[in-house]
C-alpha cells in the first residue's frame, strides 16, 4: 500500500484495497482526487428461488446476500448515495464506466442523469459464451450494458480514441464488444474449488476500459471490487488503483491476485496518441524554415498540382487559398485534409509533406 498527499492535505491510499461499506469509505475519502471510477454494482437480480437445468442440476446464479435488496425503493436509494458519493471523488474532468443488466441498468441511467453526469456512450458487452436460458421462456441473455459518462456536461474527459481504433485494427471502435465471459484458467476459484465471485468481470472488458479512457499514471477506483479485476488490470498497465470491497473472502482472493501481477515496463504502455492533441503546426512554418520553398511545387496522389506562395498559401487553377482550401476545389469536395493531400518531390521520391509536419512536432517535444 502507497498513500499520495491531495492537495495537501488527507492522504490518498494508492495500490489498496479498502474494507468496509464502499459509501462510507468513499465518503472518507479526498473530494476530486480520483481520474476514473469502474462500478460493477449489485444486479438486484430478484430471484425467486433456486434455478435448475433440464437435467436437474443448480445452477450456480448470484443469491448472495449483497445482492439482495428488500425493494426497487430501496436499491434506488443505494444507487443515489453511491453515485453521489462517487461524483464527489472524481476530478472535475474524471469519468464513470457503470455496469450492469437489464435489471439494474435502466436505474443506474437515470440516477446517473439525475445528479448531473453527463452521460458519453452506451456499451453493450455481447457476450461470446452467456449461459443460455435453461427455462426456454424467454431469450437468452447474451449481454450487458456499460454506461460511460463524464462528471460534468463539458468535461475534458480522457479518450484515446487512435488507441482504440488500433486495437480494431485501424477501424473506429463501436459501442458494442463482443468478448467472452470468465472461463477456464482466468475464472477464479475459492478453496473449496468453487467460482470464487458469481459476476467475476473478464480482464478484456477492463484491459479496453482502461486503455481507451485513462493513461498511465492515473487514479482508478472500483467501489465494488470484488475479486479486483479493475485492480489487476490496472497495475499490469501501470495505473494507480483504490479497490472497495466489504467482504473478507474476496479481499483475500483479490489481494492473492493482485500480489502476482508484474505492471509492464513504460515502453510498453505507450499508445497511439489522438492527433487533436498534437500541436498545431501552420503549413507557413514549413515555408518559414525553408522546409519547402515559395514556387515550388506540391501535387496530389492523383497528379493535381499547386504552387506554394511566400505567405503558406497554394495557387493552383485560379483557385488560391490554404492547403485545405485548394486541395477541396481541385476535388469538388466539401472539405479536404491537405496535409495527406499534398506531396512534394525529393530526390525523385514523392513525399506527404506531413512529413515535414511530424519532422517539427517532434522538435517541439518535451526534453527534445
């Protein structure tokens, strides 16, 4: 266990799993100290019951007594006292991933709304493996649903969108992942050999998460951790992390698991970075450093040509105006990225002059 000193004052128990009531616990804790929350909360399942397969055998569901509330009056006021107790810890930029089922998401949405969220996205999680309906009486529930909001409408949240479209293999990222639940050696068991959490959360769904909506270094929260996946995912991609969790057995699994996780070197955790957040380079600075030089001429992939000015603007049949601008009229497009449009000539090679663009981000990098 690590602690950080916010803002002067109450200290900040990194890398720790805290016991207790996660209301309580987050209420001792410092206001605006934490980048990220992933909530995993009771279902509120309902059952009635025990369930059986057609051959007769119990079904190993969730009737834990944490998921059972005495009615949909009650679980409601849960749900407002640990969202506002989770709204206070977030920085005035942080997030919140909340997840859950058809029981308990639909509430979950709302109070989200109703305290001031702003929500982002929805996510639907297709499950790869559900556990099919024994019953046959209704479909199968194959999913559940994220919802990712900001803590304010206007926030600066964290979103490695090119991170993500790498992970997709160049594709933008969609609003539904489709990834297996728990199975097989990453399901773990008690002493007993028995599941050791009904809900255990796969470690994909929190390995996205995490990459697409914090960076290393930043403080994550899961006020209902579990067998602390949130935990281990984040220390293996070098975040900080503060797991909730009241129950003893699940402390001791979480803490085993957690304990045997090796964080990845810094090289490692690099991504793509979003290219809004790259400094804004003039095409003029390239003529300005003699990078290209006025009169020369630039031609597009397709064999259109333009001629730089002094000022950073092209001429190109009649047309005169930015890199943008002529690219787009040479097209008869509405728009037109010239930084990808435009090429230059050098020693018989034909070259973006993003290029040239990156060549100055560069030199304007920290410690460069």
């Amino acid at each position: 266990m690590t602690t950080d000193t916010v803002r002067g004052a109450t200290a900040l128990p990194l890398d720790s799993i805290l016991a207790g009531d996660c209301i309580e616990v987050m209420r001792g804790l410092p206001a605006g100290s934490v980048d990220l929350i992933f909530a995993d909360p009771p279902y509120n399942l309902q059952l009635r019951g025990e369930l059986h397969r057609p051959d007769n055998s119990r079904v190993d569901a969730v009737t834990d007594a944490w998921d059972r509330f005495a009615s949909f009056e009650t679980y409601d006021r849960f749900t407002r006292d640990w969202l506002a107790a989770a709204r206070r810890l977030l920085k005035p930029d942080g997030a919140i991933w909340v997840i859950g089922s058809y029981h308990n998401v639909f509430r979950l949405g709302a109070e989200l709304q109703n305290q001031g969220f702003w929500i982002l996205n929805d996510v639907i999680w297709r499950k790869s493996n559900p556990m099919p309906n024994f019953r046959g009486k209704r479909l199968t529930n194959a999913h559940e649903t994220l919802i990712w909001a900001s803590r304010d409408e206007g926030a600066k949240y964290t979103f490695n969108y090119e991170a993500l479209k790498a992970l997709n293999e160049g594709t933008q990222m969609r609003s539904d992942w489709t990834l297996p639940i728990c199975t097989g050696h990453e399901r773990l068991k008690d002493d007993t050999g028995a599941k050791a959490h009904p809900t255990q959360k796969p470690e994909s769904l929190l390995h996205r998460v995490l990459v697409g909506t914090t960076n290393p270094g930043d403080v994550v929260l899961d006020p209902f951790f579990g067998t602390g996946t949130t935990g281990a995912v984040a220390k293996m991609l070098g975040r900080r992390w503060i797991g909730i969790e009241r129950e003893d057995g699940y402390r001791k699994v979480a803490r085993r698991r957690i304990d045997s996780v090796r964080a990845l070197e810094a090289s490692a955790l690099q991504v793509t970075g979003s290219r809004r957040a790259e400094p804004r380079v003039p095409f003029g600075t390239l003529v300005e450093r003699g990078l290209l030089r006025p009169g020369e001429t630039l031609v597009s992939f397709n064999g259109k040509a333009a001629r730089v000015r002094v000022d950073g603007t092209l001429v190109a049949d009649g047309a005169t105006g930015s890199i943008h601008q002529v690219g787009a009229h040479l097209e008869g497009a509405p728009s037109c990225n010239g930084w990808t449009y435009w090429h230059f000539r050098r020693d018989g090679q034909s070259i973006p002059i993003d290029v040239l663009r990156q060549q100055i981000r560069a030199e304007m990098a920290p410690g460069h």
